[in-house]
C-alpha cells in the first residue's frame, strides 16, 4: 500500500479477528443467568434505587442553591 491509497479498516490484519469468540467471563455471565433467570431483574430493582430518582422541582433546586455554604479551597487550613 502506497502512502497515496486510502486505509479502510476492513483492510487491516489486525482488525480480522474471529467474531465468534466469546471470553471465560462473557461465557460465566451467561452461565450464570441461566442459572438464575431472577439476578437481572434485581439488577434492574438495584439500579432503580440508587440512580432513578424523580425530577426534583426548580424551585426547590433554587431553594437548594441559595442555602449551600460555599467549602474553602483547603478544607484543613484555619480560616485566614
């Protein structure tokens, strides 16, 4: 390949690689769900604890921003 012709990807040696592999985790994952079908759905109860919250309202958001005390760059230093 001249340095004039365009390098597609699907060219490279590299790139060719056998699709159909599937590493020693992927394979115990899928395992292991198989075992038990119920581990996504708590999965899924998991997530909806800890990161899906409700909106919170915009005058609440403001009420929150107004009463927060700014922190001092260094916490551990006594105030100048």
């Amino acid at each position: 390949m001249s340095v004039a012709e365009p390098c597609y990807f699907h060219d490279m040696k590299f790139l060719k690689q056998n699709h159909k592999y599937e590493s020693d985790h992927t394979l115990f994952i899928k395992a292991l769900k198989e075992k038990n079908p119920q581990i996504e759905a708590g999965q899924q109860a998991g997530r909806a604890i800890l990161w899906d919250k409700p909106a919170t309202p915009l005058d609440e958001q403001a009420r929150n921003k107004a009463s927060s005390v700014k922190q001092q760059p260094y916490v551990y230093q006594n105030k100048a």
